[in-house]
C-alpha cells in the first residue's frame, strides 16, 4: 500500500495544469515524478496535500479516501512534503523549525519518546550539527532544503513527498541526500520524488512517471523510460547538460548505482 | 408607501457613497495589493481642503471642486505611491497595513492641527434646497446628484478597466506582478494610477458625505468602516459586486435609521444598533466568505527579524521596570503620578499585541476594546476591589476574542483585522451604550450611562490605595506581564506562532492546525488586554466608554508597531509615550504632536519593518550584557544615585542625569570595548579621539569624565546625554529599552 492518485484533473482558468492524472507510490519504493517546467509537478504535490482543491479526482492513502481532508488532517494520517520554493520558518533556527515539526507529532501521538531527542537524532543523521543555531532564513538554498527535508521526516511520514530536493544542493549535499532518500524508502516510507537532476533520479528511483503539459506521457522503470522515444523527444533531450550520457548509454549501469 | 420610498431613495444616496468609498478602496487594492486604512481619512482631509477652499477662501464652488478633485487628490495618491507604497511590496501583509494606519493618524492629526477642532464648520449640500418629486415623494438634488456620481464613477471605472490600456494593465499587475513586468509593463504606472484614481475616489465620497455628517475628522474617517463592508462583499476583487453590496447596505442603513424608532419596545436597545448596521452586515460577508488558500510566505525584501529573548535578559529588563517605578513613585510630583498611573495598564495592553500581532503575525485592531470589556468585568464583578475580579477579566476577555476571531479564522490575515475593527467599532456605537437590561433577576447596566467606578485592589500584605503603591503595583504587574510574553515566546506555543507566521502552508503539511492556533493565540492575548484594562481601571478609579474607543487603540497599535512588536521594550515605551503626561509636558504648545509623530514614524515602517527599538536601541545596549562588571558598575551608579535622593543628598534633577549618564555609560563602555575587541583582532589599537584612557579602564580603573562619554557618543555616532535625560520616565526609558527588545 502507499499513496495513490485517481484520475486528477485541475485547471487555471483556461489552462489546464493537470489532466486526468493517475499515479501511485508504493511503500518502501521511490516514485520518481520527472517532466519540464510547468508540467504540473508541482500543482500534483499541492492536489495530493491538498494545498490545492483539484476539479476532479480522488487522492487515497492507504486504501482510504483522503480527498476531503484538510491539509493538516492529511498530514496527520502520514503525508509530508518539501517545498520546490523553500517554505521554512525563517524567523526560527534550524533546531526550532525540527522541533516545531517534531513537537508537533509528539502531541498528537503519546510516543515515549519527546520531541527534544527526535530532533536532535534527525540533526545528527542529516549532518545539521553545525548549522543548528543558525536561523533558517539565513541559509543557502542546498542546507535550507535539508532542514526541510529533517523537519519532514520529525513528522514521522508514511508517504514522503519531495519536490526538487537536489536543486541548488553541492554534489556531497546530494549524495548526502541520496543516501537518507534510500534508507527513508527502506524504513517502509513511501517517497515520491520530483526532480531535474536526472543522475540523481535514475540512481535511486524504483519507478518514474512522465508528465508533460498536465499530460501523462509514460510510466516504467528508469530503464524503459530512458528508452522511450516520446520522452526522450519531450524532456530528456532538453536537459543533456544535466545528464551523464554514459549514463544514457548504459541504462543498466544507472539503475545498477542504486542498489 | 410613501415613507418606504422616502427610505428606500436616501438609502439609495447613502449607498452611492459607500459605492464610491468602496469602489476606490478596492481599485488600489487589486492593483497594488495594499488595502487603504487610511482611505476614510484621505477623504476626510479632501472635504476639509474642500471647505477651506470654498467655504474659507471663498473659491467659486466649480473651481474649489476641480482643484480637490482633479488636482490635489490625484496629486497626493501618486505622492503617496511614489514616497511611500512603491517600497512596501515584499514586506508582510500586517506592515502594509500598519503603514495605512499610520497615514490615518497623521491625516487625522494633521486636520486637528490646522483646523481648530473647537471651530464649528459646515459644508451644506449642493443644490440646497432644490428637489425634484418621484412618485410623490420629495428628493433633494443633493441625493440626484450623489446617485449619479456614483453611478458615473461605476461606468467610468469599468470602462477604465476594460477598455483602456492603462486599465488592462493594471489588471495585469494584479493578476501576476513579476510577469508583467517580464512582459514590459512598468508595474509603478499602474500602482500610481490606482492610488492617484482611488485617492480622487475617496475625495469625492468624503465631500459628497461631509454635509450628511459633520465636518470632524473621525465621523468621517470611520465612515470607511462602513465601506469595507461593501468591499469584502466584492472579495476585495470584484468591482460589480462591490457596488451591489454597497447599494445593499445603504439601504439596510436607512431603513433602519427609518423603522427602528418606530418599534417602541426594542427601540432603546437597538438605536445603537442602527449606527452598526454595516459593521453586522461586515460580519455576515465574513460569515460567507469561502475559505482562503493557505499560503506560503511571500519572499520578503526586507526581513521581519524576531529575535528569541533570554531569559537573563529579560529577567533584568523586569527587575528594572520594577526598580524604575519605584524610583519614579518616590520622585514624581503627585500630579504628574496620578496621571502616570494609568501608563503600566496601558503597557499590559501594548503587551497584549506582542504574542497576537509580533509573534503570530495576525493584526487585532480591537485590544483596547477587549482592555474596556477587562474594565467592565472588573468594575462589575471584582466586588470591592478583589484580584479575582482580574481573573475575570481575562476569561471574559479570552472567551470574546475567540468569538470575535472565529467568523475570520477561515480567511487570511486582512479579513481578520477587518473582523476586530468591525468588532471595535461595534462596541463604540452600540454595546458600551446600551441601556440598563434584565436578564433573569440578574439586571446589568453596562457603563451606568457614563462612568463605572472601580476600587483599587486589596493585596494581602501591602495596602496599594495610594497613587504611588498603585504606580508601583502597575509596574510590578507589567514586569510580571512582560514575562510571561517571554515566556510564551520561548516556549513551544511561541515557537508554533513564528512557524505559521512564517509559512501556514508548511505548518500545515506538518500537521499543524492552523485555524486552532491562531484561535488560541488570540484568545490568550485578549486575556492579556483585559487584565491591562483591569489594571488601567484600578489606576484611574472610573472609567468610561470614550477611554477604550477604536480610534485611542489604533495609536497604541501604531506606536508598538514603531517600537518594535517583539519586544516588552517597546510595550514600556509605548506606555510612557502615550500614557504619561511626558510629551505634553515636553511639548505642551503642540498636543497633536505625539500623534504626528507616531504617524510619520510609522509612514517609514517600509524601510525598517522591525521597529525603532530592535533596530535602534537593542544594537547599543545589546554588547552590555557580555560585559557584567560593566554591567553591574553601571546599576551600582544608578542605585547610588538613587539612595543619593533618598538621602537628600542630591536633588531630583541631578538624580535623572545621574541615572542617563550611567545607563548611557553602560551603552558606551561595552560598545567601546567590544569595538576594543574586534579592533585588537584586526590589529588596530587607536583611541577615539578626546578619551582619556581605554574605554576598557573607564570607571573602573580610570575615572570616566564627561570628555570620555563625548568623546565615545562622537565616536559611535550616538545623540548627547543631555537629550536622553530630561526627567524620571526618561530614563526608565533607556533603562528599558535596553534588554527587553
Ligand atoms: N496558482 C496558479 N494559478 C495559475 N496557474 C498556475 C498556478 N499554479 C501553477 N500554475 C500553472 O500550472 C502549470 C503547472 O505548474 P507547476 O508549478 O505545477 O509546474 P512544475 O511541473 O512544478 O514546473 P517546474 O518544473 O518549473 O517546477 C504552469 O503552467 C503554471 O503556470
Ligand atoms: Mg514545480
């Protein structure tokens, strides 16, 4: 079980951002959502948190219906997200913003455990030591997108949605990240992953899906959808500078990386 | 029939007033994202132009017209967006509208000092005298006249928006600013046009409705109030329905000024009522409104900074204000403490605003209203001046304000703000002047008609009757307030209020629930501002409805938000400033003057959306608290000082400068030092230039003169002493600025 999305469609107006959109994001897996900009990523993100009433569709976690739900309801069955624009608490430090998330799941579920040491575990296996006092406003956009990603995961998540993570992170902040990813799918979370850095999402993604223009234009493995003419006309072959061509060339080798 | 038609045609006049009000309100609004507090008092000062011009000067009444109209509200909105709202975008929706609220008050300022208030004037209505008959029923020209202004500025505005291209684009602007501008629209001639076109919007209405009302400034500038209304019947969006609401609540206005007199036996209950009926109507739209989008936060230009006090820190800034009443209770003249006592309930109501308004970033326009429900609690039911009565208080309090904010918990943060006005003004026109009514056996009266007499409390050990045990009581009850702010602000709550002011979307994908918090936030600080109302009653011993008015909170509101809304510092400021008789002693020739000030102060906000005492005072007395030898050579000169007086010793005056210069000194020391510091690091050693020894040594091991703290005031760019220590409060002024902020 995990998260899965029914036939969503939303609209801007004339525009339509999402047309009838149906994926799916299995525990212990990590679904990659990959398109260009404007395709309706983001848009997704904020149907299935549901900052974003959509027109038609359904949203269910676990086999249950989460469609009515208010954003802070969803978040308390399990679902946790980043943000492509950072949305951290930029008057608090790096600690505050995870103890605010932390505090915030220990009033609701009477762990033994308080919310002092869920935070300091998560600065510790995010490698935030260093930074913890610092306030979160203050910080560049690759660290901001860690604290993020820590305050997350203090809310425990069932399903775990990331929208552009590796954007304006250094290469050891990604492969940093890359590492918490695996071990977070591997805790049983489900992770959906959005994402441009296409080396990152072949390396740790179990399965993508394609959108174009609020279209869904595939869905597969790394490996089929590396192949897939379609794709590589839409999207891949816009973004070469961000792709390793071995990578490309050897698809086996890409997949072969994340395991 | 008659009479309905008679109602339903002046209804119609009225609501073409609001229509123009809210119709301009709205343009600025959509157009440059900044809802016009002060669009009730723009048109205020218009009519006054107007009535000097004509009715002063003589002017012909077409030239005097043309020249308001055409020229100089045109002129003053594009001023306005070129000087003052141009900087605004990027800083929080809660400055933005401070910043209107603080033109308000200066405009209303403004007009008190030019115009004698005492003077009677009038403007009477054009075409006096003429009417012409509509089915049987006599209409003033007047009325003609206002239905057609009105229904030529709805014509004019969507023909403006529709088929102009000025009008399409400042739709643009509205629609997506960074993408218009990528487009090559200049978004600042839109933004000056929608303030120059709703500054002239504002003129008409208020010279179209001064004859209707007096000619005071604040009758007129409330009338916005009545306006809001119409415009968040149009969601602050739509022009059409905006007009439609307008028309609506004209009518429901002046049917009920028309029928409830008619209606003997809730007629004394509601006459008051007639006064609010937009204000309900206001609450009604709430009511309706769908529900706002969360949102993330805007990426501010110029950052809000809350820094988290310490409780060391903090602890010090109580034990001064408790050690500075004393000192000012055992000094003062009994005059001047009489009318000071009432000062710490007014710093507990400016407190009030830190949690609510600095902390959670949601603007209450009503905690003075909530300070006089406190003072009605405590006059009713504290018996003979028991404590419990403030208890009271602050239940009564906290259980209004979360019925007050519930209706706008669903909408953003503007909504809100309206919601309190609204609120506010509502207890100013109708509640507070409600006749005696019974209820069971248990009959209640809420201000006797004029003024409550409350007793001053009865403390177990200690007798506070007195005016200097009262002063001194207040400023305990203010240290003990402005801890518990701290106390919020370093606990988890506080650390919950930040996180939605910062991002509600992100506090809601951690499960956060948004609408409860702010719930609470509010309920909390409206306990607060009734046990500062409380504590205000007690020091006056009778309060009346006048004491507690929306207009009186907005000044305290204003001079937080330039204090620093974060900071106990700037709620002790805020009490001297407003609730001392300390400028108009300083200043007595220009009463209006702490208003203007306020007022301008506040107009700057958009460069320094932190306030005057975080980004001013906070940086200079800040370094102190690293150096405690510095720290305590400067209490012990203020408490030698003092036991001077107490000895007789020394007069008051030399008191007062002893403690400035001390406190100054504190300041200048550390920072010397700590410049000491930071220069020995980078390797240079120079003395500032006048100073006898290092700053390290000075009053410690080397005696401190006068030429040290010139020499070091020079140095560090700071005003002389002289200026800081003119009398008691003065210094209780430096001495709190200094840690609480
Ligand atoms: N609130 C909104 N109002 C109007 N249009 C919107 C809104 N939000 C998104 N859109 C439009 O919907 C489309 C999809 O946007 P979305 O942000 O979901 O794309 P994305 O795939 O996340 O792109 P990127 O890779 O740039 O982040 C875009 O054309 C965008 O302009
Ligand atoms: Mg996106």
């Amino acid at each position: 079980m995990g998260l899965e999305v029914r036939d969503v469609t939303v609209r801007f107006g004339g525009h339509t951002a999402l047309d009838n959109i149906s994926l799916r994001a299995l525990n212990g897996q990590i679904t990659g959502l990959i398109g260009p900009n404007g395709a309706g990523k983001t848009t997704m993100f904020n149907v299935i948190t549901g900052l974003q009433a959509p027109h038609a569709g359904k949203v269910e976690l676990d086999g249950r219906d989460i469609s009515k739900l208010a954003p802070y309801k969803r978040a308390r069955r399990g679902m946790a997200r980043t943000f492509q624009r950072l949305e951290l608490f930029g008057s608090l430090t790096v600690r505050e913003n995870i103890h605010v998330a932390a505090a915030q799941f220990k009033r609701r579920h009477r762990t033994a455990e308080r919310a002092a040491p869920t935070t300091e575990k998560l600065i510790e296996r995010l490698n935030l030591g260093a930074i913890a006092e610092v306030r979160a406003d203050s910080l560049p956009t690759g660290q901001g997108r860690m604290v993020e990603l820590a305050r997350s995961l203090a809310c425990r998540p069932r399903v775990l949605l990331l929208d552009e993570p590796a954007s304006g992170q250094d290469e050891s902040e990604t492969a940093d990240f890359s590492r918490v990813l695996r071990e977070v799918a591997d805790e049983g979370v489900a992770v959906l992953l959005v994402e441009h850095d296409m080396d990152l999402v072949m390396s740790v993604c179990d399965e993508l899906h394609v959108l174009d223009f609020g279209k869904k234009l595939a869905q597969g493995t790394c490996a089929q959808i590396q192949a897939d003419p379609a794709v590589r006309a839409a999207y891949l072959g816009e973004v070469d500078d961000d792709l390793d061509p071995a990578v490309l060339a050897d698809p086996d080798d890409a997949l072969g990386v994340s395991r | 029939m008659k009479e309905f038609l008679t109602f339903t045609i002046s209804g119609l006049a009225t609501g073409g007033i609001y229509a123009i009000t809210a119709g301009g309100l709205t343009l600025t609004y959509t157009t440059t994202g900044i809802f016009n507090m002060a669009h009730g008092a723009t048109g205020m000062f218009a009519a006054f132009t107007y009535w000097q011009l004509h009715y002063g000067w003589g002017w012909p009444v077409l030239l005097a017209l043309a020249v308001v109209l055409l020229l100089l509200a045109p002129l003053f909105g594009a001023l306005m967006h070129l000087v003052i709202m141009r900087r605004l975008e990027g800083t929080s929706q809660a400055t933005k509208l401070m910043v209107t609220v603080a033109i308000l008050l200066s405009l209303v300022a403004a007009v008190l000092w030019i115009w004698d208030p005492n003077k009677n004037r009038t403007i009477t209505p054009f075409f006096q005298g003429h009417v012409v008959e509509v089915l049987g029923v006599r209409v003033p020209y007047s009325d003609v006249t206002t239905l057609a202004v009105a229904l030529l500025v709805a014509i004019g505005l969507w023909i403006l928006l529709t088929r102009t291209r000025s009008g399409v684009a400042m739709r643009a602007t509205v629609d997506d600013r960074s993408l218009a501008v990528l487009n090559g629209s200049r978004p600042e001639v839109p933004g000056m046009m929608a303030w120059a076109i709703g500054t002239m919007l504002a003129a008409v209405a208020g010279i179209l409705v001064a004859p209707k009302l007096s000619l005071s400034p604040l009758p007129l500038t409330l009338l916005i109030i009545n306006a809001y209304a119409a415009a968040v019947i149009g969601r602050l969006r739509s022009l059409p329905m905006t007009f439609v609401g307008a028309l609506v609540i004209g009518l429901a206005n002046d049917y009920a000024i028309g029928y409830v007199p008619k209606w003997e036996t809730a007629q004394p209950y509601l006459s008051g009522f007639v006064a609010v009926v937009p204000v309900a109507v206001l609450f009604v739209a709430l009511l309706l409104m769908p529900q706002s989008q969360l949102r993330g936060h805007a990426a501010s230009r110029t950052r809000e900074i809350a820094k988290r006090p310490t409780w060391s820190g903090s602890l010090i800034f109580a034990a001064a204000v408790v050690f500075g009443s004393v000192v000012a209770a055992r000094t003062m003249d009994p005059i001047d403490l009489f009318s000071s006592t009432k000062m710490w309930g007014m710093g507990i109501i400016a407190l009030s605003m830190i949690p609510l308004v600095g902390y959670a970033g949601q603007l209450s326009l009503a905690q003075l209203s909530f300070a006089g429900i406190g003072a009605i609690a405590v006059a009713h039911w504290g018996g003979d001046g028991s404590l419990m009565g403030l208890v009271y208080a602050a239940l009564l309090c906290a259980f209004i304000g979360a019925i007050v904010a519930l209706p706008a918990l669903r909408l953003s943060g503007i909504y809100l703000a309206l919601a309190t006005a609204a609120f506010a003004v509502a207890l100013d026109r109708w509640i507070y002047l409600l006749p005696k009514w019974t209820w069971g056996d248990t009959t209640f009266h809420i201000f006797k008609g004029g003024t409550l007499n409350v007793e001053r409390y009865d403390l177990p050990w200690v007798s506070i009757d007195s005016d200097r045990a009262y002063f001194i009581f207040g400023g305990v009850a203010f240290a003990l307030c402005s801890l518990l702010v701290v106390a919020i602000r370093r606990g988890e709550f506080g650390k919950r209020l930040l996180a939605l002011k910062d991002s509600p979307a992100a506090c809601a994908t951690l499960g956060m629930n948004h609408k409860l918090t702010t719930l609470a936030v509010f309920a909390t600080s409206a306990a607060i501002a009734g046990v500062g109302g409380g504590i205000l009653a007690g020091a006056t011993k009778s309060v009346s409805a006048t004491q507690f008015e929306f207009f009186a909170g907005l000044s305290i509101l204003m001079s937080m938000v330039i204090a620093g809304l974060n900071s106990p510092g700037g709620a002790l400021f805020t009490a001297m400033l407003l609730g001392t008789p300390l400028m108009t002693n300083l200043f007595p020739d220009y009463v209006q003057l702490t208003t203007i000030l306020i007022g301008l102060n506040g107009i700057a906000l958009g460069r320094n959306p932190n306030g005057m005492i975080a980004a001013q005072l906070r940086p200079k007395w800040d370094p102190a608290l690293k150096y405690p030898a510095v720290m305590a050579a400067g209490s012990a000169l203020v408490v030698l000082a003092f036991v001077a007086r107490e000895a007789d010793l020394v007069g008051n005056y030399a008191m007062v400068i002893a403690i400035g210069v001390a406190l100054a000194a504190i300041s200048s020391v550390a920072r010397g030092l700590e410049s000491e510091k930071v220069g020995k690091q980078t390797g240079s050693d120079v003395l500032p230039e006048g100073m006898t020894a290092p700053p390290e040594q000075l009053g410690l091991s080397k005696p401190f003169t006068p030429a040290d703290i010139e020499a070091l005031d020079r140095t560090l760019g700071l005003p002389p002493l002289t200026a800081v220590a003119v009398n008691g409060a003065g210094a209780t002024a430096v001495s709190g600025g200094r840690h609480g902020a």
